[in-house]
C-alpha cells in the first residue's frame, strides 16, 4: 500500500511561486489590454507590445515587459516542479491498520508492528489508539 503525504514548506513555497507567476503574468496582460482589445490581431500586438514597452519600477529603473513574462513563465514552472516533488511516498509492507492520536485525535493509516510512533500531524512521540477499520 503505498501512502502519499506532502511537505507542508514545500507546499506552500510552491504555491507563492505559482502566485507571483501568475501575478507578473497578469501584470502585463493588464497593461497591454488598452492595445490589445483595439487591435486587429491580438497575438502580433501583445508580442510587439512586450518587447517594445518598459515597466518604471523606480525613476531609473525600467525593464522590458518581455523580462517579466519571461519571469513569470519561470516562476510559475519552478512552482509547478517544487508542488510535484514537495509529495512523498511511502511503502507500508503487511497488513495497514488506522491510527488515531491521542494528543490531536487525527487518523492516519499505519502498519501494525510500532508500539510507539511519532505522530504524523502533530509530532508527539506518543501510544496510538488502535482504530477498528482496517484497510486490506
């Protein structure tokens, strides 16, 4: 039986990547849109637009919008890359029994061979309760 359980860092991390990606894609969506709606074709306009125009962060600061696209494409394939690997499997070999915590009173599914274990939710070193539903 396998069990998949996620890295809640990892998780989260993904998601703020996938967020600022989105964001700085979005972004220049939203100051092309004036252009691009008017135009006759759309696609041609938003590439010319892109490598045409600059972003002022700052006086003296400016970048080319083609810079955060291709900013927000990394981002958010990075962020993808992190939420796949941010999932762990584990292997339960014999017979899979359900756990409940004593301290959190979450489940979680276990071989039946540990006396005392670490409980996966809350992290106490604790003597499960021993659930009557059993998984074959």
């Amino acid at each position: 039986m396998w069990i998949f359980r996620r890295q809640r860092s990892a998780y989260a991390l993904s998601l703020l990547l996938c967020l600022m990606g989105i964001v700085a894609l979005l972004a220049t969506l939203w100051i092309t849109w004036p252009q691009i709606s008017a135009a006759r074709d759309p696609l041609s306009t938003y590439m010319t637009l892109i490598w045409t125009k600059n972003l002022d962060f700052i006086p003296g600061l400016e970048i080319k919008l083609a810079y955060l696209v291709a900013f927000g494409e990394l981002v958010l394939i990075i962020g993808v890359v992190v939420s796949v690997l941010s999932v762990q499997r584990f292997y339960l070999p014999g017979k899979v029994v359900w756990y409940r915590c004593p301290w959190c009173h979450k489940d979680w599914r276990s071989n039946g061979i540990n006396a005392l274990i670490d409980c996966p939710h809350c992290r106490q070193l604790v003597h499960p309760q021993l659930i009557e539903k059993q998984v074959k």
